[in-house]
C-alpha cells in the first residue's frame, strides 16, 4: 500500500509541528511544511517580492509562491503530511487537483491558550527543535537540548505578530476548515490536552480513515 496522505489544519501554536514529527516516525511519510520552507528561502526574489517582508508580518505570502513550493514537494513524496498549507480557500482548491488527500484533521485550541503558546515558544537555530520557557523549557537556558545550538525566538512569535497570525487565520484558513468539513471528512481533535493525548486521537482518526 502508498503511504497514507495526511493534512493537519490548525491555528499557528496548534501543535501541527509536534504531530507532524510523530507522524514521521509512525508512517514514514515526508513532512511537507511551507512555514519550513519560506524561513529556509525568506529572502528569495520571487515576482511578488521576497517572503521575508509577509513573513514578519504575520501575512499570508502570495498564493503562486507557496503553491509551487507545494507542488514540487508533494511530486517528490509518495506519502506525506502536509502542515501550514492550505491556509486559504485557493490553495485548498489547487490543492485539491494535485492530490487526494486520505485524512484531515483539525486541532482546536483557544486564542488565549495559542498566544501563550506562540510567545513562549523557543526554537532551535541549528535543528529546529522547539520548547517553551514554561511547559518544554530546556535543561539548560538558551540551550538546545538535542544538538547544543542556541535557543531563539521566531520574528513572528512575538505577542503583536501573534495576534496578527491569529486573525488572519480565522479569517483565511477558518473557511479551509469548514470546506472539509463539509465534505465530510476533517477529523476534528481536541488541541488543549496533553501531546501525547492529542497523538492517540490522531492516530486513531488515521487508522480508521485508511
Ligand atoms: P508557520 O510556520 O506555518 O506558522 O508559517 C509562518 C509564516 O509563513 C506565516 O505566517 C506566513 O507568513 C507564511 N506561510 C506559511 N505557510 C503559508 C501558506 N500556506 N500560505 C501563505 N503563507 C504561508
């Protein structure tokens, strides 16, 4: 059988990145992350600019940019989870003729909990690894647990971009939700609980999708 082909929708701050790496390791399918992707080419030239000035922001980069990235990605993956795209009702439409996706699944989390989530979150120069100075702080400060490279805070992790993040996905990526909703097969878990709660609803979302 093809590896399962996986979207995980949620706000940013849901937990789609910590998922996503258990995925990873439970399926063996690639992780297909445009966030990943636009920091790793931020000041890329591209006809609409450079991502890095939306970026910062906290907009969303021009739909043809984040499209070809997606699309080569996903030529490349036989399975795949696919976290941060689409995150607005055109890209769910091209998505929609490069691929069949086999499950869909939307964390849910409250605004006040993401904010909290969002500006505390630390993450890795060197390999990407993420904390949180309250709920995953590192043994020691500032210090990457995994590979020793310093800790920092993303640009757009700071409380006025978070919030702007926040709108933004509620009034571009709230209506990719409700467009799987409707056709009946986003698998809909709840985001608050612990990590390892969140997976076992997942996976079973997973198992009894395939
Ligand atoms: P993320 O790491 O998924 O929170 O993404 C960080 C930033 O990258 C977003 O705030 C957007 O500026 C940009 N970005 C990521 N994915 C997309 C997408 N699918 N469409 C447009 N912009 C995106």
């Amino acid at each position: 059988m093809s590896q399962p082909k996986i979207l995980l929708l949620g706000a940013p701050g849901a937990g789609k990145g910590t998922q996503s790496s258990n995925l990873v390791e439970e399926y063996g399918v690639e992780h297909v992350t445009t966030g990943d992707a636009l920091r790793a080419n931020k000041d890329m030239e591209t006809e609409h600019g450079t991502p890095r000035s939306f970026m910062e922001a906290g907009e969303l980069v021009p739909d043809p940019v984040v499209n070809e990235i997606v699309q080569a990605a996903l030529d490349d993956a036989d399975g795949f989870v696919l976290d941060g795209y689409p995150r607005n009702l055109d890209q769910a439409e091209y998505l929609a003729e490069i691929t069949d996706l086999d499950v869909a699944a939307y964390f849910e989390v409250a605004d006040e909990e993401l904010i909290d989530r969002l500006t505390g979150r630390r993450v890795c120069e060197d390999c990407g690894a993420n904390f949180h100075v309250k709920y995953a702080p590192p043994e020691e400060e500032g210090v990457c647990d995994e590979c020793g490279g310093d800790l920092i805070q993303r640009d757009d992790d700071t409380e006025e971009t978070a919030r702007e993040r926040l709108r933004v996905f509620e009034e571009n990526t709230l209506p990719v939700v409700e467009f799987y909703d409707e056709e009946g097969d986003l698998a809909r878990i709840d985001g608050e609980q612990a990590p390892d709660e969140v997976w076992a609803d997942l996976e079973a979302a997973i198992e009894d999708a395939l």
